[in-house]
C-alpha cells in the first residue's frame, strides 16, 4: 500500500517512502537501531511486515554487520540512525561487512551536521560524506527538499549497489528533481557555483554570487563530472558550497577540470571540535 | 545437495596443508581449527561443491581468518577447491590469500580476518534466511576466544539470543589465546542461548554438539583445543 501523506520533513518522507518499499519490496527490510522505530508509519509497519522491520537496540555495530549478512542472503537492507552513529562509529563494519563482502545497503541518516546544534557535537556529523567517501563504490545523495528525499529514497532501494543518503531539517522552498549537476541560473561561465542539496536556495539569495551561474546537485558521489566541464568556460572559477565539511569535493571537482586552468573556491563548514551549542550557518 | 560424505583421513589433510605451508609436521596454532573444520564438513553442514550458491546450502562463516591453511586444506578435500591451486597460497595473484575472501574463493562465504565482524555478519544472515523463508538451513560460524573481546561480538550475541535464532551456531576455538578471560559457555548463556564445553580433537564429541537439539535457542559450541604458545 501506498501511504499518502504529505511529508513535511525529509525525515517523514524516508520513513514513508521505507515504508512503502517494504510493503511492495521483497528484498527490502528496514534496519533500525532505536532511533526512529516509535516515528510513524513504523510500528504499523512493522506489525504489518512481521520480521521486515528489524530493531537491533542500541548496537550500531550489529545494525551494520547484521545488514551485511542480510544481504548476503539477496535482501536490500535500509538502515538508518543519526549519522555519527550510522557511518562514523561502524565505519570499519562500512568497509568490510558491506564493501569487501561486496554487497550492497542503503543507509539513510539524520542529524546532517547540526540540525540539532543545542544538543552539541556528539549527534553532529559535519565529516559523514567525507569519511563514506573514502570507500569505494558508493552513490552519496544530500536531498534539498523532502520530495528529492522521498524520490532518492525510493530509488535507492529499487536499485543495486552502495548508497548514502544524508538527510537534514534543512531544505530549499522547491524541489529539484534531475540527475547530476541542474543548471538553475544561466549566469558567467567563469564564475559557476555548485550548491549541494538544502544550501541552494541561499546560494540564490547571496550578493556575492549574483552574477555567477548556479548549478544544483542532489547527488555528490558519484560527481558529474561531465556535467561541470560541460557548464563551465576556459578558465572558470568553481565555487562548492557543501552543508558539511568545507573542502569534501575538492578532489573530484579538481579532477573534473584537469583539463583546462581553474580556481576552486570550498565553502562548507569548518573543520574545527566544536564546543558550541547553536550558531553553526554557513557563511556564504 | 551432499549430507554424509565419507570422512576425510587427518593425514590427507595434513598433506595438503604441506602444499602450502611446506612443513610436513604443524603447530598446534596451524590446526586449532582444522579438527572442528573437518568434522563440519565430514558430518554437518550441507554444502555442495558442484553448487557453492544453492540458496539453501547451509552458510560456513571462517570469522577467524587468520591462518586459513586449515580452512583451505578441507575446502580442497572436499572439492571446492583443487589441491594444484594449494601451492599458490599466499602468493601474489593468487586466490589464496593469508585470509580468505568470499569474492574470490569457491565455497568462502565472508571475507574476514578482523576480528569481531563474523559473528554480526552470521546472524544477518540467519536473520536473512529467516526472511526469505528459507527454514532449512542452518549458519554455522567459527570464533576464536580472543576474538570474543571485541564488542561487536557481545552487540550480536545479546542481540541473537534474544531473538530465537535456532538456525544460528557459534562455535569458539578455544586455545587460551584471550587476555583477560572469562567464562566463554556462560558469556552465551546470561544471554539467552544453549551452550556446551566440548575436546576441540574429539569428532564424534563434536558432531554430537554441532548437531545437538536447539530448537529455539541459538547455540555455541566452545570447541577446547592446546593452550597457544606463548
């Protein structure tokens, strides 16, 4: 069954969009540790779909191994917690009891990196899409809106392979819904800004990038290369403007343009241990 | 699918071992596993060379990787691998690795050799098979004691053993390798499994304990073997 429901947050959108794939999905089955087991639709879900709904307590280092060994039996494990618990506490079962078992997941975390700044660094993952960059293989989606995040969703669970999806309480007015780099405003081809999922809609408000041209992404791994070459003039300026740590792109934005002279411009959040609870914007 | 085979001679897989390890005599440390490993492919689990993915073969997780002569050694003996392919061990190219890898080994279901991802890996599987509906068969995994330390152990056991997880065993090589150690048979009971202290050399002691009744309880099988020398 389908659940019709308008979601207001990226959050309720996942959980939805889960929750229909496991109704309608053979291979999937939702991993939890805790977090989000009471959010609805989950319990009736998980009264619906005996044994499609797995809670493992608060184990997060279970939750990733045990979604390795589900798929390993051909099941499409989506697993979800907050993102520090999700791809930095488990990180090694990411690399061995995903990747070198050579199977496939799809994580879907909360938090992004300080949606909820009054309860401080521990719930902060500024470094997540740093740190599951480091492994091979993986599809990194950073939604801008619920409805990319129910549409990424979606299609991360029909799909194969390795899968990253970082929502946040953060979103743009609209959503975009293409594939790779979307032009959003024809502006300089020497000046070109990329903004990644919910910071667009204050790329397009900032003075200081009024005449540039604006491409949007959802996506960020893998990087559309060929859509930033295909954008940009002879000898651009290439601003990234990522919702976590300044400077994550800057290797696949390089390589992107190493075939002609450019300027790179990172702009994301600090790298920095934080001991402030509140006031973590991006400065544009 | 094979359920008895003949048994394998010691000698003959001592012999292969030596295709590898060129020793004609091995260590203790060398053959912790091998008598736990022989009587698990001799008498217990269901596997079928000439079909290494049949869905419902019964799944071997090596989580001890380390030292996978022994390992080797039965897979050959009985078919998954040939024994010409022994002498490459450990080389470079070769399929053969100082651990052993699901992707490129016949019959190896989980590439392993850190400590402590076997057993979370075995019960997503049991988990799994559960799901699929497949009832049959069952998910054998190898520990070793020291390898107990690690956390991700204690999440998975707290968590099988709480779940009826009967198509799950867990069998520990006990060779006295932990620092620290404690009660390896009650670690599983306090949570909720069955469990037995069994001679890791006595094979027909062994096949009663992997094949022991355990309907609604997973089971751990601690298989004693040598002290590791120190």
């Amino acid at each position: 069954m389908t659940t019709a429901i308008a979601a207001t947050t990226m959050r309720e959108a996942f959980l939805h969009a889960a929750a229909d794939a496991v109704d309608a999905d053979d291979r999937a089955v939702l991993v939890l540790a805790d977090i989000s087991a009471g959010a609805d639709p989950v319990p009736a879900l998980a009264r619906r779909r005996p044994g499609r709904v797995v809670n493992v307590g608060i184990r997060e280092q279970l939750l990733l191994g045990l979604a390795g060994g589900l798929a390993l039996t051909g099941l499409r494990p989506v697993v979800h917690s907050y993102a520090p618990f999700l791809v930095e506490r488990p990180y090694e079962a990411l690399k061995l009891d995903l990747g070198h078992q050579d199977v496939g997941a799809v994580l879907v975390s909360i938090g992004a990196s300080y949606d909820q700044p009054g309860i401080g660094r521990t719930h902060e993952a500024p470094e997540d899409v740093a740190v599951v960059d480091t492994l091979p293989g993986w599809t990194i989606h950073v939604p801008g809106h619920p409805e990319e995040a129910d549409r990424l969703v979606r299609e991360s669970i029909a799909g194969e392979g390795l899968v990253y999806v970082r929502l946040s309480s953060a979103s743009n007015a609209a959503p975009h819904h293409g594939a790779g780099l979307q032009t959003i405003r024809v502006g300089s081809p020497d000046d070109v800004v990329v903004a990644v999922g919910p910071t667009l809609d204050r790329v397009l408000a900032a003075d200081r990038f009024r005449g540039a041209t604006v491409l949007y992404t959802s996506t960020v791994r893998p990087f559309d290369a060929a859509g930033l070459r295909a954008a940009v003039g002879e000898v651009p300026t290439v601003t990234m403007v990522e919702p976590y740590l300044e400077g994550t792109s800057a290797r696949v934005v390089d390589e992107a343009l190493s075939d002609r002279p450019h300027r790179t411009v990172m702009i994301g959040h600090p790298r920095e241990e934080s001991h402030r609870y509140g006031g973590h914007d991006l400065t544009l | 699918m094979t359920t008895v085979r003949p048994p394998t001679d010691p000698a003959e897989l001592h012999r292969l071992m030596s295709l590898m390890t060129g020793d004609e005599k091995h260590s203790a440390a060398a053959t912790s596993t091998l008598d736990v490993l022989q009587v698990l492919y001799d008498r217990v689990l269901r596997v079928d060379p000439a079909h290494p993915d049949d869905p419902v073969r019964d799944r071997f997780l090596l989580s001890k990787g380390h030292g996978p002569m022994a390992y080797y050694a039965v897979l050959a003996a009985h078919g998954f691998l040939d024994e010409s392919e022994l002498a490459t061990w450990a080389r470079p190219g070769s399929r053969l690795g100082l651990h052993p890898d699901r992707v490129l080994v016949p019959g190896v279901e989980i590439g392993s050799g850190s400590l402590g991802h076997g057993l979370p890996l075995a019960v997503g599987t049991a988990l799994g098979l559960r799901i699929r509906g497949l009832t049959t068969p069952r998910v054998v995994v190898l520990v070793g004691d020291a390898e107990l330390d690690e956390g991700s152990n204690h999440e998975a056991i707290a968590y099988a053993g709480r779940s009826g997880m009967a198509n799950l065993t867990t069998v520990v090589v006990d060779n006295a390798s932990a620092t620290h150690r404690g009660d390896l048979a009650e670690l599983f009971l306090v949570e909720g499994w069955r469990a037995i202290t069994v001679d890791g050399r006595d094979h027909d002691v062994l096949e009663t304990a992997l094949t022991a009744a355990h309907d609604d309880r997973p089971l751990a099988v601690v298989a004693v073997v040598e002290p590791k020398e120190s």
